[in-house]
C-alpha cells in the first residue's frame, strides 16, 4: 500500500498542482435503521421531501459534466432506499466510481456481491466499539456490532476494499486498542473520525472528548499507523496544504441542499434551485471559503508552524464549538511553540482517504 501512495505523491510533485474536482458527498436519504449517539444527520426517519429517483439521476448527470469521477454515498443509511441500485447503476453508466459509507446492517452475501459486481471502490463500516455492548449503546440497536461485523467479513472475503470507521467519543475512547485489534482480527484497516457538534453529536454534547482525551489516544493511534505511513501523510499533506478540505467538497443533503461539508451545515444552495455548477462556482468564488483554503484561521492555529500539515483543524468543530468559523480548533491540544506530533488531528481525519489512496486516485476524501 505505501508503496503505491508513494508512487501517487510523486506523480503528484511532478504534476505541480492540485486539480479542483470538487469531492462529493452524496447523501441519499436520512432513514436509518440505528440511533447513534453521535449521528451528525440526526437520521432516523427519511425528509418528506427527499430528492427522487430522477432528480438524483440529473444531478449525477450534472457531475459527471463538471469532471466528477468519485463520490461518497451516505445518509442515514444509503443502502436502506428502495431504488438504491438503480443509483448505483446510473453512476456506474455515468463513470463515477463509488465509495460507500453504511453501517452494514442490510449487507448479506448477495448485496456484498452486488456490490462488488459494480466496482464500488471503497466500504466504510462504522463500528464504535470494540465489544459488542459498546457499539450497541452508542449505536441505539442490539445486535447491530455483530451485523456490522458480519458485513465487514463478507466485504473483505469478496475482496472489497473495507475499512472499520470508528467516531472516538468518551464512551468508547478506552477501546481504541480493542478497535485496533478488532480490525487486525479481521485484516481490515481501522481509522477514526472525530465526534462533530452538530446533528445528535450537539444533543449528546457532553459526549464529546475533550482535547486531553484526545491527545490521550494519540499514541495508540500513530504507532498503529506505522512512521511510514505517517512519513507519506506528512509529505502528501504538505503538498495540498494541509487537510480540511472546505472550499474543495460539496455535500449533497438528502432534501437537495448542498453544505460545505458533511458535518457543517452551512447551506450554500439547493440542486432544486441552482445547477451544481452554480452552485459550485459559488463556493470556489466565496470569500469565506477562500479564507479557510488560505489557512486565515484565528488564534493559536494563525501562528502555529503546523498549520500547513494539519489545516488549522476542523473548521466544523470550531463552528459547532465557538459559533466562528475561523476560530482557532478547540479540540487541539497542541501548543504552537512544541515540536511536537500535532498532526493527529490531520492523522484522525484523513487517514481514511489514505488508506483508499492505495486503491484508487490519490485525492482528499473523507473525514
Ligand atoms: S476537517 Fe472538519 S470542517 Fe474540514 S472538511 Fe473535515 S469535517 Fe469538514
Ligand atoms: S496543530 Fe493545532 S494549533 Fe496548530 S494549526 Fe493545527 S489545530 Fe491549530
């Protein structure tokens, strides 16, 4: 896998640039079978007016005009609306490629296969503990960990790229190793997100780790990921000037409302009023996102040497936390003047695209 990344970074170096594809979020509906704790969606039951099969059928035919190869599918659950292979035949038809964010409760071995059959890229399977009470609580269904199991089993026996997403929240932040093991069990690659305000994640804010409890599971993590890699995501990152890629990303709500980023809802349009191009060009032209892909963050990320790695954080947390975008990251831990690993922010965040990277084209992804 590294040596592919590393092969892709070159390709990268040489080219010179960052091509501006926005990356795609496309979230389907917002039913869902679970009840998580940290749900950013606050899915549950679907929108009364959620795109329809056609609508999303012309908005995957805008994309494809405006240079899109990939997408994410999420929700609430994707894989729970009816007509969900008919969208998947239709970005197949359209050559956009597919990477699937589910918490694997639908996926038995005929979907896994048919999955498979449309060359969906990636599976994100979200388990948030590692024992099964733990991830029941915090996922709101018993039986759901061993169904999410089962499906991360079946996807790595057909030979999908599957990887564990686990959200690190003070429930489950002392399973870290257990997660880890869960996924070297399953020989399946385990990267963790962080738990955002916003959705369930602000009902259930107290929920929330603080950064000392962050910078607690660090160590874990890094030596779980390996220097090499590590060395990659340092290098890949300072060449597209860190990670938060708001001002790069569009996400697609299911009632057609298109955000700056999954777990930001700031609104930037709906595909019922505007072309994504529109809406698109809006966002590559907003001086507020102009100043987030500049690095213009306040406080302590202004002055911190690392900025260029880590992005300044999450520009969602600082929203959700301080109600300020540009505010510095609440949830760093670092102090600017340590030469420390301060990346684990970055580390946390992009460590999924990386870990894709080694299948498909290198590009920011997921976080
Ligand atoms: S770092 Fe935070 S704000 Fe930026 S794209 Fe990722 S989740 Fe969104
Ligand atoms: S390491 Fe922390 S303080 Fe420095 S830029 Fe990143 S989030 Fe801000």
């Amino acid at each position: 896998m590294i040596a592919g990344l590393r092969n892709k970074i070159s390709k990268l170096e040489s080219n010179g640039h960052y091509e501006r594809i926005p990356v795609i979020s496309l979230k389907i509906t917002n039913e869902c079978s679970l009840k998580c704790l940290h749900c950013s969606s606050d899915s549950g039951l679907p929108l009364h007016n959620e795109l329809t099969l056609g609508e999303i059928q012309n908005l995957i035919d805008e994309l494809a005009k405006i240079g899109v190869k990939r997408i994410t599918l999420s929700g609430g659950e994707p894989t729970i609306r009816k007509d969900f292979w008919e969208i998947l035949r239709y970005l197949d038809d359209a050559g956009i490629q597919v990477s699937l964010f589910t918490n694997g409760f639908l996926l038995d071995r005929n979907f896994v296969r048919r999955l498979n059959d449309f060359g969906v890229s990636g599976v994100r399977i979200s388990v948030d503990g590692g024992v099964a009470k733990t991830h029941d609580e915090i996922r709101g269904v018993k039986g759901s960990f061993s169904k999410a199991m089962k499906a991360v089993k079946l996807c790595r026996e057909s030979e999908l790229m599957v990887l564990i997403v686990s959200v690190i929240m003070k429930n489950n932040i002392s399973e870290i190793r257990k997660i880890i093991q869960l996924a070297e069990k399953n020989r399946v690659p385990a990267y963790f997100r962080r738990f955002h305000p916003v959705g369930r994640g602000l009902k259930n804010i107290g929920l929330m780790p603080s950064p000392e409890e962050l910078k607690s599971v660090t160590s874990i993590i890094t030596a779980y990921y390996g220097e090499e890699l590590i060395g990659e995501m340092i290098k890949y990152l300072k060449l597209v000037g860190g990670w938060c890629y708001i001002g790069d990303r569009m996400c697609i709500e299911p009632d057609g409302n298109i955000a700056l980023c999954p777990s930001l809802p700031l609104i930037m349009g709906n595909i019922r009023e505007s072309s994504i191009n529109e809406v698109w060009k809006r966002i590559k032209n907003s001086e507020l996102c102009d100043m987030i892909r500049k690095r213009n963050i306040a406080g302590k990320c202004g002055s911190c040497p690392h900025i260029r790695i880590c992005g300044g954080g999450c520009r969602a947390d600082a929203y959700g936390l301080t109600g300020d975008i540009l505010s510095e990251d609440p949830l760093c831990w670092n102090s600017p003047s340590e030469a420390s690993l301060p990346i684990l922010n970055a580390l946390i965040m992009a460590s999924a695209a990386f870990y894709e990277a080694s299948y498909i084209d290198l590009k920011r992804g997921w976080c």
